[in-house]
C-alpha cells in the first residue's frame, strides 16, 4: 500500500553530500548504529541492523566512485511493524542533479508490503521525519511547498481567490479557521509541519471578517467558526478544469478528537489521498537509478562501437533498446494523462453529489415547498396577512413575518428583544413598521433572488428609508452595535430599513439585516429603535 509521497527541491547551494548525510543520520538515530555517509553514497547492496531492518543504496557512478551527470541516488530502509507479523515498511529517499550546483530533486515514498490479506491492521497516515529532517537542514529551494504557514484576513482575500484559481498550482491549500473564541480546532504548526512539501497552510486571522472573506471567495474556498477547509488543485485539461474542496465542520472535528483521533493526521490522510499518486510518479526509485545506470551502460558501450560489420549489429540493437526505454517514458506520461482526466471526471462527480446533499439539506433546513404547493401557501400568506394589518404591535408584526415566511426570512433573538423594546417605548407608528415587513419578504426578497442591485431596493423602499450601509463615519462601538450572531458568527448587518429620525423610541424605527444569497434568505439582526453611531 502506497502510504505517503512527496517531491520537492533543495537549492544547488548545498550539495548532494549534505542530503545523503542527512538520510544516514536519520537512520543513525532510528537504530543507534552509525552508517558511513560515503559508502551509502557509492551505493551498497544491504547493510544489517535491529529487528531484522535493511538499508540498500544505489548511485550513478563510474568506475572509480566518480558521479556521472545527471546523478541519481536512492537510498531504501525496509523494516517491519511492531506487533504485526506479516508486514514490512519501506521508505526511500531518491534524489536527482542534472549538473553540479544545479538544484536538487528529492523525492521521498512510504509503503507497504503485506504477505497476504490475513494481514489486516489498519495504516495510519505518516509523514516520515527525513522529509522534516531535510527541510531543517538542508535549504529548499524558492519553489518549495508550505514552509511556513500564511494569514488570511479580508485585505488579501481577493489576491488569495486568484492563488485558488491559478492555473499552474499543483499543490492543496489548507484553510484553517477558528472560532468565535480565536482557538483554532488544530495544531497549526505541527500539521504544517506534516504537510510540508505537499500543502499550503492557511490561517485566518482571528480578527478577520469571515463574513466578507466568503463574500470574496464563495462558500465553496472559504471556512468560518473552527472549520477547516481543503482546497484541492484544478484539474483536468485546460477548459474542462474544476477545483475540488473538502470542508471539515467544527462539530464534526471536536468529535473525531473526542473519539481519539489525532485530526493533523486525519487531514495528512485526507491530503495524501489525492497527492500520492502524482508525487509517486516524480518518485528516484532503486528501479528508476538501475535504469540511468543502463542509460549509461548502453551510452558507454554505443561509443565503444567501431566500423566492423558483426560490431554494427550490437550498435543498432543497443539503439533499439534505447529507444524502447524512451516509448515506455511516453506511454507513462500517456497513461498519467488519463489518470489524471479521470480523476478530474470522478471529482466532477463527486462535487455534483455533494451540491445535491446540499440542496436536500437546505431544502429539509428551511421547509423548501414544491411549485404546485406553494402556490396555495402565497394565497394564504395573503389572506393572512391582510386579516393581520390592523395589528399595533411591531413584535407581532415580526413573528407574523417569519411565520409565513420561515422560508425567506430568519430572526435573531437580538431582533425581538429589540421588537419588545419599540413596544414598551409607545412607537407610534406599528402598522408602517408591520408594512416594511411585508415588503422586506415579499418584494424586496423576490428582487435579491433575482440578483436586482440595491437601487431596486430604494424603489421599493423609497430612496429615503432604504440604506446599504452606515456612514463613513461609524464609529467602532457603532459597528459592535450593529454586530449580530448567526450561525456562531459575528456578523455587521449594515443594511438597514428606517422610520423618523428622532432619537427616540416614539418616533424612531429602524431594521438591520443582511442578505445570504446561498440560503436565500434575509437575517434580521435589529428591529426596534435607532442605534447610536
């Protein structure tokens, strides 16, 4: 089983020794044996230790110990499972240098090997500490993934949206969350240390508005309250690509932790899943230095080749070998390609599916009505609506409202405590307040569905009595004011609706909302008297 594979560059700065030192401490600690940095370099065929593991190292060099570029290395550690007979662990680091000084590739592949299907235990998602090991000690290269995490706030969400969709990224992005507390759901720092190479970590700053980052980015590229959000790369052929994401919720993280899981690991899962494949094929393998090496053979012998005719016939063979390699090379790329169009139908298909969970969701959430049924239910909002217009009262009015219109319109427990308070405080004016109302889930809903700009509110409304937003100068005490929770978020409900402008609950009426055009629906955070600046 392929657990883990990752591929990345080291700068040319540093030097091949460097890495393959790094590789032999890493198994100098793991077996408290030393191992000869130079002897590993060179290539052995098996070298012994603890518990039955092995270490076996290849290189393409000449016959005096000399590199021949491009230089390619494997270095291989087999071992086996504690408590699980039957399995072996491999890991192997590959590396590859077109020419001194130039960077260096490296590649590094965790598996599996079971002797039979008798063999069950479950894997668990690892990241092996040479990939750590390497990025401490050696330095990467500038294009190297998710060194160190970035913040997110609203200021770099619009150049943080042309990042998602770039068309040459190849690697996920992590988006994490956190919630209305500022604690974040995991460890940020260890699961940027585990997805190094591999993803991007992205916190959102504690301070950001998340309500304007979705704004910016759609629900489907952003995350709020402690989710955690996996933006996976486009895929498919230019035209045909889609970008794939996997949100975790925050109930759904606090459960999985509750029940044991380590979640960093649970998201390396999730990422290597879709990485592996890909970063297995860019993979040094021992497989893959044997054959530079009969590159080479094949090279050396060909120059060796005189003019005889019985010598002309090894020539063309050791050419015809050549040139099979090369079409094996071809039908891999070949096949990867397809791989990869499949991949990208299967996410297109998965992401229909999950759209479809949540159109029941929603659908089941706010009691969606069928077109033949609602139908009867506009006749009997009508009717009702009608027989309740002689009522004075604005917190009647409210729950009238979202009762026949739970579907378009959700209020806020800060909005009827404000309803109550107009009441108490003698508002004179309920039935013009309870007519606001009914345009807000009637008229005005209709021409926010419909994606009308908020000049068509100022028609309904009259230019007067509508307000997308608070003045400039709104102070922040004012802002926290107009600060509502929904959905365990804070969010600053700047439309408003308002009667009269005296600074008293007599006169003075005003409704604060905010428009979900995911949900279709209206929230009101506000209905009462006016709120200070």
């Amino acid at each position: 089983m392929l657990v883990y594979a990752n591929s990345f560059n080291l700068s040319g700065t540093g030097t091949v020794d460097a890495v393959i030192e790094q590789v032999c401490i890493w198994i100098s600690k793991k077996y408290s044996s030393r191992v000869d940095a130079g002897k590993i370099a060179i290539g052995v065929r098996e070298l012994r230790f603890s518990e039955g593991a092995t270490l076996s190292s290849r290189s393409t060099v000449d016959d005096d110990s000399s590199r021949v570029y491009p230089f390619y290395f494997c270095a291989r550690l087999t071992h086996g499972q504690d408590g699980v007979p039957g399995r072996r662990w491999i890991t192997e680091v590959g590396l590859r240098q077109d020419q001194q000084e130039a960077d260096i590739h490296c590649s590094v592949l965790t598996k599996t090997e079971e002797i039979s299907t008798q063999v069950n235990s479950p894997i668990q998602a690892t990241r092996p500490t040479i990939v750590r090991d390497l990025f401490l000690n050696c330095k990467p290269s500038q294009d190297a993934i998710g060194i160190a995490i970035k913040t997110l706030d609203e200021e770099s969400a619009t150049a943080f949206g042309y990042e998602i969709d770039r068309f040459n990224r190849r690697h996920p992005i992590v988006l994490v969350s956190a919630d209305k507390d500022g604690r974040y759901s995991v460890d940020s720092n260890r699961l940027s240390s585990l997805l190094v190479g591999l993803a991007q970590v992205v916190k959102i700053a504690t301070t950001a508005d998340t309500f304007l980052i979705e704004k910016i980015l759609g629900r489907r590229n952003s995350a709020f309250g402690g989710a955690i959000n996996i933006i996976f790369p486009a895929r498919g052929r230019s035209g045909e690509r889609v970008v794939l994401s996997k949100i975790y919720r925050p109930e759904s993280i606090l459960e999985a932790i509750e029940s044991g899981i380590n979640f960093e690991t649970e998201i390396l899962s999730a990422i290597t899943h879709q990485t592996n494949l890909p970063h297995s094929w860019k993979h040094i393998s021992l497989d893959t230095v044997a054959e530079e090496l009969l590159r080479i053979r094949l090279r050396e012998a060909s120059s060796k080749v005189n003019d005889g005719a019985d010598l002309a016939i090894y020539d063309e063979l050791l050419h015809e070998a050549a040139d099979q390699i090369a079409k094996k090379g071809q039908t891999i790329d070949s096949l990867q390609q397809d791989v990869e169009d499949l991949n990208m139908q299967l996410g297109q298909a998965n992401l229909q599916f999950s759209d479809l969970q949540s159109a029941f969701s929603e659908a089941a959430r706010y009691k969606v009505t069928t077109p033949s049924v609602d139908g009867e239910i506009s006749k009997l909002r009508r009717q009702v609506s009608d027989f309740l217009r002689c009522e004075d009262s604005v917190e009647r009015s409210l729950e009238m409202v979202s009762t026949l219109y739970s579907d378009r319109i959700v209020v806020l427990p800060s909005a009827r405590s404000s309803a109550q308070a107009s009441d108490k405080g003698g508002f004179k004016y309920p039935k013009k307040a309870q007519d606001i109302l009914l345009k807000l889930v009637g008229e005005y809903w209709e021409s926010l569905v419909v994606g009308d700009s908020d000049q068509k509110a100022r028609q309904i409304f009259g230019n007067k009595n509508f307000a997308a937003r608070e003045s400039d100068t709104l102070s922040n005490d004012g802002k926290k004011r107009r600060t509502f929770t929904y959905q365990e978020r804070e969010v600053l409900m700047e439309r408003h609706i308002k009667i009269g402008v005296a600074d008293n609950l007599a006169d003075t009426f005003r409704v604060h909302f905010e428009w979900f055009p995911l949900e279709r629906l209206i929230v009101v955070g506000h209905c009462g008297g006016h709120l200070d600046f």
